[in-house]
C-alpha cells in the first residue's frame, strides 16, 4: 500500500524546484539547427543587403530626372550602360542599382522607345530600391538568447553568411526498461503468455526528443535490485532518467526502494487516474522519474511531469497545445484524484475513447487528445466544453 499520495500540482512543483535549464552549450551547423535553441545573441557580421539593390524590374534612374512626369506630360531619358543625368538603366530585382542612380522607374510606368526611354511616372529618391543594411544592418541584434530557431530564422543566418550557431545542449535523457516478463521490440522473440512486448521505453525515447531532449536506452533490465542499482549508477551523467515498470508496491517493484536507498525520494504514489503509482525522487542531483508500466499510465506520467521538466530543461517555452471542444459523452472521474481521459476529436467535438484500461495503448492511438479533470471535480458532463490537450 501507499504510504501517502501526492497530487499532480505537489509532485511537479517538487521536480521543477530543484531542477534548472540546461546552461551547456555547442555549436552545431545550420542545416541541424531546426527547432534548437539559441545560447547567445546573434549579431550580423555584414550589412544585408551589402548593396543598394533593385527591389523591381525597370529602369534605374536619377529621381531628380523624373520629377514632373505623368502620362500626359512624359520625361524622356536615353537607355545607357551607365547611370547619369538624363540616363537610365535596365534593371532587374536583385540587381545592384549602377552608381549614379537614387531610384528604379518600374517597367509599367515606361515605354521604351527605340534607346529612349519614356517615363510617365515620378519616383522619389530611394524609389523601389532596398537600400545597404535596410533588411539587416552590419552589427544589428538578429536573434536573442533563448530564441528557438524556425525555417525562416535559419534561412536569414545563412543569408548572413553564418555556417554555424551556438545553442544549448538537449537535456540527455536515460530510459531504463525494467521487467522480466519484457520482450525486445524489433526481435525475433516471440512473446510468451505473460509476456509483453516492451513499448514503453520506445514512447518515452521518442517524446523525450520531441520535448527537446536527447535520449539514449538501456537494454531491458530484470527485475533484479543490483541490476536496477547498475544501471541507474551508469546513467547518472544524464539530466533526467526515466525508469520504466517497477514502481508500485509489489515484492519486485524495486524502483522507489532504490532510490530511497540511493538518494532521497520525493513522491511514491500520485493523485492521477490511470498514473497512481509514479514515483519521483534524486539520486547525486539527477531527478528520477518512474513511471508505471502499463502503457496509458506511463503516457500520462510522462505528460503530466516529463513533458514539464524536459521542456523547461530544454529552454522550451511551447506549452501542450489546447483546444475548446464540447464533449460527446460523459467523463467519469475519482474524486479526489487528477484524470487523464483520452478522446478522439472532430469538428470541434470531443469523444470520450476509454476512461479505464491503463493498459489499452490503442486507446491512445486512437485519440487525438485528452482532457485532465481537476482532483475536485466529479466527472465532465456530456455537452460540456473542455480543453482538449493535443497529443503530439
């Protein structure tokens, strides 16, 4: 049994506390760089564009040579090689404006007439012209500190001539397996009546990298103290493990002993519905999460306290993102307890899929989100709106 339950809110806040974004950092080259996070100021090293630049087709012309013209009363200037009073160029967008000329008389306010040049239209000096360091000056801040590069921010640094930028570090994440009933996934072992193929590392490999961290797993572990003991005292450098199975009260749940034993245990039993027995601790400053081993309760461990710390290792700011739905049915919940409930969306309307079985994965794969009812409300009634929290 349960010494004492901790609630959602409780055993996050007792994670974040002591825990801190990564401060490592390294350089790595752009075309890796999607979705990193910056370390640093970036400053331009040019002026961008490093030259006055045709920002139309048309002519390149003196602004002054213009000034007065219109369709009924033309300017005419002759075609030339070199810019210059009473002379214009050819041009075309991104073209260096030739020296001499201020402007570029677009292609529809002229007609060219033999090697002259009739301009029905007045441009004003700097007319249709990008000017040097008009996108990005020579010097100017580009991107802050803490900034998570996108496409177009990369596509800029490389236009600025940088190969590399210099970000934080991914959290690393260790996943360790545990349970003699599990079976290596992509092997030619076949599962045995009590057996079960291990899947859980595999999503928490997966969501640790699209949370912002790096993840590295252990082979299985058994059920086994020393061997648990191994292979967490070998994952220590990581900035966070996730222990997998192994975490409730059981003869052979020897995951929160150990890290009583090995270093101070936080939380053994949370206030969630279908996450009950998470544990959470520290071992030498490492915090430790276990999760249960069925694979619904392990998700919404993972979501309701990895996804928090991980992201905020990470210096990522993006939240789970929610969206209002009206419930097609009844959410039946625990008082007293935090319930993650998976439901399928559509339309704006929100289906409960299964609100027990925290073994049924497929009931994860088949739901675009879930709702989280609060510990002190009794259910959410069919009709009702919800936030529905998207399931990446």
């Amino acid at each position: 049994m349960f010494k004492e339950l901790a609630g959602a809110a409780e055993g996050l806040r007792a994670l974040l506390e002591r825990c801190g974004p990564v401060t490592r950092s390294e350089a790595v080259h752009l075309a890796a760089a999607r979705g990193r996070v910056l370390s640093e100021d970036l400053e331009s090293p040019v002026n961008l564009p490093a030259f006055n630049r045709a920002a139309m087709d048309g002519y390149a012309v003196r602004a002054a040579d213009t000034r007065g013209a219109s369709p009924l009363a033309p300017v005419y200037l002759k075609v030339d090689d070199e810019a210059g009073e009473g002379r214009c160029v050819p041009v075309r967008t991104g073209m260096a404006a030739p020296p001499g000329a201020d402007a570029v008389l677009m292609m529809e306010d002229s007609l060219l007439r033999g090697e002259e040049l009739e301009a029905t239209a007045e441009v004003h000096p700097y007319r249709n012209i990008a000017r040097v360091g008009e996108d990005v000056a020579l010097g100017e801040t580009v991107l802050k500190e803490g900034h998570r590069l996108r496409p177009p921010d990369i596509a800029l640094l490389a236009s600025l001539g940088l190969t590399n930028a210099k970000v934080y570090e991914r959290p690393k994440v260790a996943i360790i397996p545990t349970g003699g009933e599990l079976v290596p996934l992509f092997s030619d072992q076949r599962p045995l009546p009590g057996q079960a193929r291990e899947a859980n590392g595999l999503i928490c490999e997966m969501y640790a990298e699209i949370w912002g961290g790096s993840s590295r797993k252990t082979q299985i572990v058994e059920d086994d103290a020393g061997l648990i003991k191994d292979a967490i005292s070998e994952n220590l450098d990581a900035d966070l493990i996730l222990i997998s199975g192994g975490t409730s009260v059981g003869e052979e749940d020897y995951a929160p002993p150990i890290i009583e034993e090995m270093g101070k245990l936080l939380v053994h039993g949370v206030r969630i519905t279908p996450a009950k027995p998470t544990a959470l601790g520290f071992i030498d400053g490492t915090p430790v999460i276990c999760l249960p081993g069925y694979p619904v309760a392990a998700l919404a461990a993972l979501y309701i306290f990895a996804r928090p710390l991980i992201t905020m290792m990470a210096h990522r700011t993006d939240l789970p993102r929610a969206v209002p739905a009206k419930l097609a049915g009844k959410i039946v919940s625990r008082p007293g307890y935090l319930t993650f409930a998976r439901v399928g969306l559509k339309e704006g309307v929100a289906t409960p899929i299964m609100t027990t079985g925290a073994g049924i994965l497929s009931s994860v794969a088949r739901a675009e989100g879930y709702v989280l009812v609060p510990e002190e409300v009794e259910g959410r009634e069919k009709g009702e709106m919800v936030e529905v929290n998207l399931i990446e």
